[in-house]
C-alpha cells in the first residue's frame, strides 16, 4: 500500500540522519551496510531519499537507525 502525506516534507529526522551520518564519517553505503547487519534493509539511495526528506521512515527504520547512529530517538526529532 502506498503511503500519503500531504506536503514537501516526508519526514521530519532526515536532516538528523545525514548529520549524525557524517560526524561519524559513515558514506550512505557504509550505513546501509551496518543497518543490514540488524536486519534493517534500506539501501544506499533510500538513505538518500531520507535525508533529503522526500522518503517516509518506518518505526523499524528508525529505530535501527537510533541503534546504528548511536543515539537516542528522540534525538533525531531535534534540531
């Protein structure tokens, strides 16, 4: 099923993703890879597609991005 959201922005943590993404020096590619290794599967152009807030993010995707980040959920709804 397709998932609708009215607006530009499909999500609101993308912007913390790449941030927390490139502290730690971490390529789209190198995330998607660890994220695989949690069974979290979003390949290098979906991160991409969050980032730039154009993709939706699931809990699970979330949550396995907190994992493989390091960092607290709720941290990624703070600017």
């Amino acid at each position: 099923m397709a998932r609708i959201i009215d607006g530009e922005k499909m999500n609101m943590v993308g912007k913390q993703v790449r941030k927390f993404r490139t502290e730690q020096k971490m390529s789209q590619h190198q995330l998607s890879a660890k994220l695989e290794t949690i069974a979290v599967y979003i390949c290098r152009g979906s991160i991409s597609r969050i980032e730039d807030q154009t993709r939706t993010v699931s809990d699970i995707e979330l949550w396995g991005l907190s994992r493989i980040l390091d960092k607290p959920i709720q941290s990624f709804f703070e600017d």
